[in-house]
C-alpha cells in the first residue's frame, strides 16, 4: 500500500508579497489560509498560504515572497517548472476570459488529451488550469470574486518537472515514491499520484535538454518545491526509509513546520519534492479555526525575533478577498 495519498501543497518563490496576495486571493479566488515568516535561515521573508476556505489538504499554495531581500533564481531544466491546479471540464474558456480581462495573458492547450489554460504569475512562474473529468472535489467557490461552483478552482492538479534524463526521473517517481505512470510519449511523461478519491493530481514530467540548469536554492522566480501527503508521521517515516534505502541519499531528516512535518527529497534531476502530514491542530494551532489566515503570526522559536523580522518584512497589505 502506498504511503502517500495525494497533494499536500505545493510552494513557490515569488518576487513582491502584494501582488502574490492579490493574484491569488483576487485573480485565482483563493482563501488566505496563513500568513507566517520563512522558518529556515535568517531572512525575513513572509510565507503566504492560500487555497479552501478551511485549509483543505490538497488545495493549499504557499509563497515566499523574495522581493525585499532581492534574491532571485533562474528558471530552466532540472527543475520544478509548472504548478497546476484542477477547474471543472469546461471551464476554460471562463478562466482564459477572467484572466485577460485582468491584463493577464492566457491561451487555451491540451495535452495527454486534457484541456488546460496556460498563464504565469506576475513574478513568471508557470501556471496552468487543468480540466480533470476525475475530480470530484467541491470547487472553491468565492462570491466575493466572481467565482461560482461552475468555474472556481478545486485544488491542486499537479506539476510539471523539466528534466534532461526522462529516464532517471521515471525511475525516482516510480519506484522511490512511488507514482504510477499513466501516460507516456514525445510529449513527455505523466503520473497519478495515489488518492483514495480517485486520479485527482498527477505529476508530469517534460524533457528539455536545450536550456540551462535551472536554480536550486530558495530564490525568487522559482518553484521550490511539490510536497506530496503521507496522511502520518508513521507513513512518512516509513517512505522516508525506503527513499533512502534505494540510495537517495539526498533526503532531509523530518522538520517541524509548525503546522505539519516535512521531510525533503531531491530527485535526480534536481527537482525539491517534500513528503508531508499535518499535525493534529492543522492551521488552527496558532489562529481560531474560523478565522486562520487573517493575522500574521510566528512560530514558538521565532517570538525572540518578532521585533527583528517584522522590520525586516516587506510592507504589504493584506485584505481578506
């Protein structure tokens, strides 16, 4: 049985923290879900959540906002390339309408035989709206923005990882996680990630061998990382094991991330995927359960610095969409 059981989140670098709130929680139709501080290093960087209302497992975004330290990275191959997210079939030509009324180029595509809109976010990064006749998720309907259940975002469909050995790659995604291929030809490689609602997100992956090597560090521009949901720590730890067993080396021992614990993995293109589970209290441990994403909050560890980091932030304003 396999310990994973669909998305966690996935997260990007982003470049200026107003225009990242705004895109998602106004653009996209998102819910603020947390607003927090980068929990490595010493940086102060704000790291923004968005997706259900709730905070479902499966729907969740997060950014670190990079434009006050001013560190950016370089987007190309062996690297994360594409963040996906599931609309209902027959949305698209809504989300290529709403996006360009909002100055934001959009075009219709299909590949593996599935309609997608194709965008980017205001910093660069790649974006797609995929039609998943598989999923049967409750869209994330938001009155306030205009998006009803015939067109809101249901959550998180997948990503796209560009590498220049398919081979290696097919290897790490199905035997060290492991996903289960459900497409493959010139167009590249796609894979169903396990879900006991059914093939809900997939990972796919594209061969491009005349760019350069894209960033791996934690930089503006980039993707950092696809985090996939082990449900427990004791799935997680047992994935772990078997990850490194098969000479993944590479893999991070498990970190506290308040909220839920993660364990990191780089794949042998470069890629960052995280194994994850969220801890009993979820979102509510640090805000009330009806109100989570409306105050800017930091964990335990950092109070010491509170001071420090909010001088350090970049001033925003953050308005509940």
């Amino acid at each position: 049985m396999s310990q994973i059981s669909g998305y966690h989140h996935l997260t990007m670098s982003t470049d200026g923290a107003q225009e990242d709130y705004d895109f998602f929680t106004k653009d996209l139709g998102l819910y603020s879900v947390k607003r927090t501080v980068l929990f490595d290093g010493t940086i102060p960087v704000y790291h923004l959540y968005y997706g259900a209302k709730n905070g479902d497992e499966s729907t969740i975004i997060t950014t670190f906002p990079f434009r006050k330290p001013g560190i950016y990275g370089r987007r190309g191959t062996n690297q994360s390339k594409v963040v996906q997210q599931s609309i209902p079939v027959g949305a698209s030509d809504f989300w290529v309408n709403r996006l360009g009324e909002r100055g934001i180029t959009a075009r219709k595509t299909n590949r593996f035989g599935i309609d997608r809109v194709e965008f980017a976010h205001p910093c660069g990064i790649e974006l797609q709206l995929v039609e998943n006749p598989a999923d049967n998720r409750a869209p994330i309907v938001n009155e306030a923005q205009g998006l009803s259940a015939e067109h809101a975002i249901k959550g998180i469909y997948g990503g796209v990882v560009a590498v220049t050995d398919r081979n290696a790659m097919d290897d790490f995604l199905t035997i060290a996680l492991p996903l289960k291929k459900m497409a493959d030809d010139a167009d590249g490689m796609a894979y169903e990630v396990p879900n006991a609602n059914g093939p809900t997100s997939v990972v796919e992956v594209t061969e491009i061998r005349d760019e350069p090597q894209g960033t791996w560090t934690l930089s503006g521009g980039t993707i950092h990382h696809f985090a996939l949901n082990t449900g427990n720590e004791e799935n997680q730890l047992k994935l772990r094991a078997h990850i490194e067993g098969l000479g993944f080396t590479d893999i991070s021992e498990q970190k506290d991330r308040n909220y839920f614990k993660s364990c990191y993995v780089r794949s042998p293109g470069g890629a960052l995927f995280e194994i994850a589970w969220t801890v009993p209290e979820g979102w509510a441990k640090d805000e009330p359960a009806d109100a989570i994403g409306s105050t800017l909050v930091f964990p335990p560890w950092f109070e010491d610095r509170r001071e420090e980091l909010m001088a350090g932030l970049e001033p925003a304003s953050f308005q509940n969409a």
